[in-house]
C-alpha cells in the first residue's frame, strides 16, 4: 500500500522553505516544490534514510498513503479503510491518529482523528484479524490526516520523533531555543565554518553546538537510536546501517573552527558543556561564564548570533531594555566589523539595542511572534 516512489512532505519551520528546500538539494533530491510550512518532492525508501538522518533544517519527514474523500466524516472514514492495512502493521504494532485541517471545514478535528482511527480498528476486525492498539505518546505508527481546502490526504511519519530532537539536548532549561531553528538560522544567514562565531547568550548551547555540527559534516541524526521508517514495509535494516555507516565516513575529524559559547548563568554553561561532551564537540567550542557587561570577542572579526533574553528565561523585564541597550553599546564600541543576528520573542525590545538593523525576519519562536534581526557594525563613519 506503501510504494517506492514514496510522495513526501518534509515540514519545517515557517519562512525557511527555501532553506530547507536547498539543504534537500546537497542531500540529493533533485526535484522539489515548496509549499507552506514545508518541501515536497518524490523519494525512494534510501531517499527517506537520507533526509531523516541528515537533515537539520526539516522536523518531520511524512509519507503520503492515501488521498481522501473529504465530502463528510464517513467518507473520510471509508477512505481510510479501504487500504490494505496488514501490509504496513506488524505483530503489536501501535498506532496513533492526529488531524489538521486549513480552514473551518469540521468542526471537530479530534472527531476526525477518532474516525480515521475506527477505520483501522474495524478493518482489522472484519477481517477476524487482532487490532493494533493505539499508543498516544510514542506509537511506532503515527498518521496525519490533513484536510486542505479542496482535498485530503493520509500521511505517516517517518521520522518518529520531531528531527529537533537530536539526543544531545540532556538537560531541561528554560526557553530552549529549538535545534532546528537554530540551524535553520544559521544556513539562512550564510555562516560557514571560516567565519569566528559568537554566541553570548548562548543559554544550553543549542547555535554553539548546531554550528559544530554543521561545520564537522556531523549528521543531526547521529546519536539518535529510533525512526518511524522502521516501521515501513520497505525497510531493510542492513540497507540503513550500510548508508548511514557510509555518511558517518563523512564526518571531517578535525577542522580549525572557531566558537564561542557564554552566558551569565553558570548553570547554562554547565549545561552547554555537558551537551557538547555529548556529541564529542568539547574540544571545538570554547564555553565560558561571563556577564554580557563584560563580554568581549577574542577575534577581529566574525559574526554574532544570539538569542537573548526576552521575558522567559528572565523574569525582570524591567531590567531588560538596560540588558538590550549594554548589548548595543558592546557591540557598538567592540565588535566593528562583525555581522550580527538577534532572535528576540519580544519586537518591543529590538530598539534598545539602539543600531540601525539591516534585515528583519519574522520568526515563530514557540508561540511568540518574534523576529530575526540583522545589524552590521560597520568601521568608521557608519553605526
């Protein structure tokens, strides 16, 4: 029911289509179209082994099963049952259902989501075969029924868990800054690994340690242990490991890169510390604890990229236009010369860094509406 070619959806953060359509190309997918909140191209089963390993900028890579009737809740529900679903579940396979719809069609998505999971278990029934159960935390199968304005479709990840989650990332902190979104970020601005990167808020290490990565060829994937195309009909377990055994020859052991983590909270930079030791980068990024009212670059020039704080992380949003306004007056005074990149949840607080920015993008950082913002510290005249 499943069949090479695969048609594919791999979603990624809201304005880095682009982004992300290009890393597809230097994965080896040729043929890509973008669409909102995503790239989608056609895949062999390697293709989809590929993508979920390498990719840093995508968060979940979906497989299309079926297209769906959307005139009613049973026609969805007949759409979905008539596939052949004993070809994709095994013996105590789980199972799970979600649903998302553009616009105002249903009513009730989470009615959908159950009717799309009826369909399963009735099929399995009415075949005198046992039902799969439905695992609503960690299935090994989970399916997305999307409903867009003039059609649906069935989809399954394959990725398993969100590809932002890498394993590195060990312990919880406060206004974690997404690792996708982190590299995502830095493919868009154009940093490379020549270019002395800084990060003076760097919190638990996420642009640090994703920097690292990318500039070792490390793939995002590496220290992950489960996948959903584990799961798919087509999977050939020494097929995986011979390509993933194949990129990991790929990893550059050793290349003089320059960067730089700090933050005033010592409990970040243990954090940072710890997580770089878990993905073997401690000799590659210099982590220190330090004030911002005391941070200093240690290179000529460079670029800056940081997410300070905007009222999650630091409860005292009182304190936070004199933070952002010390900030501005550092990099005005100490970093002529440097590109640097703001991600800030909070817009309101951009101006007291008091620099004309030469690019704004918009950024969703969790349910905040904030921005990416660029300024160039130029030498001489300029400001």
């Amino acid at each position: 029911m499943i069949t090479s070619p695969y048609k594919l959806f791999l979603t990624c953060s809201r304005g880095f289509e682009a982004t992300c359509s290009q890393e597809l190309k230097t994965i080896g997918v040729m043929h890509r179209k973008l669409e909102p909140g995503g790239v989608s191209f056609t895949g062999t089963i390697n293709d989809i082994y590929k993508v979920n390993y390498l990719s840093r900028t995508g968060m979940v890579l979906w497989t299309e099963i079926c297209s769906l009737n959307i005139n009613n809740e049973e026609s969805i529900y007949h759409s979905i049952y008539n596939n052949l679903w004993e070809e994709l579940f095994r013996k105590k396979t789980t199972f799970s259902f979600k649903c998302i719809q553009v616009g105002r069609k249903f009513k009730n998505t989470h009615f959908i989501s159950l009717k799309g999971k009826d369909a399963i278990v009735d099929y399995f029934k009415n075949k005198n075969i046992n039902r799969p159960d439905v695992e609503k935390n960690e299935a090994d199968l989970n399916f997305l029924i999307l409903i867009g304005k003039k059609g649906g479709k069935l989809l399954v990840n394959t990725s398993g868990k969100p590809l932002f989650k890498r394993g590195y990332r060990t312990i919880k902190h406060d206004a974690p800054l997404n690792e996708t979104v982190a590299s995502s970020i830095l493919k868009y601005i154009g940093w490379n690994s020549k270019i002395p990167l800084y990060d003076p808020f760097c919190g638990s290490g996420t642009i640090p340690i994703e920097a690292a990565q990318i500039a070792l060829n490390i793939p995002a994937g590496k220290l992950r242990e489960n996948w959903g195309f584990y799961h798919l009909p087509e999977f050939n377990r020494l097929k995986w490991l011979e390509i993933k055994n194949k990129l990991d020859l790929k990893i550059i052991e050793n290349n003089p890169i320059e960067i730089f983590g700090s933050d005033v909270d010592n409990f970040s930079i243990q954090s940072s510390i710890i997580h770089s030791k878990k993905t073997g980068l401690q000799k590659f990024i210099k982590f220190r604890n330090t004030d911002i009212k005391h941070w200093l670059p240690f290179t000529k020039n460079g670029m800056i990229i940081t997410n300070p704080p905007y009222g999650v992380r630091i409860n005292n949003n009182k304190n936070l236009s004199f933070l952002y306004s010390d900030f501005g007056n550092i990099l005005k005074n100490k970093c002529q010369g440097f590109k640097v990149f703001l991600i800030c949840g909070n817009r309101e607080l951009i101006k007291h860094i008091g620099l004309k920015t030469s690019m704004k993008f918009p950024l969703r950082i969790s349910k905040l509406d904030g921005r990416l913002v660029g300024i160039e510290i130029y030498k001489g005249s300029k400001k």
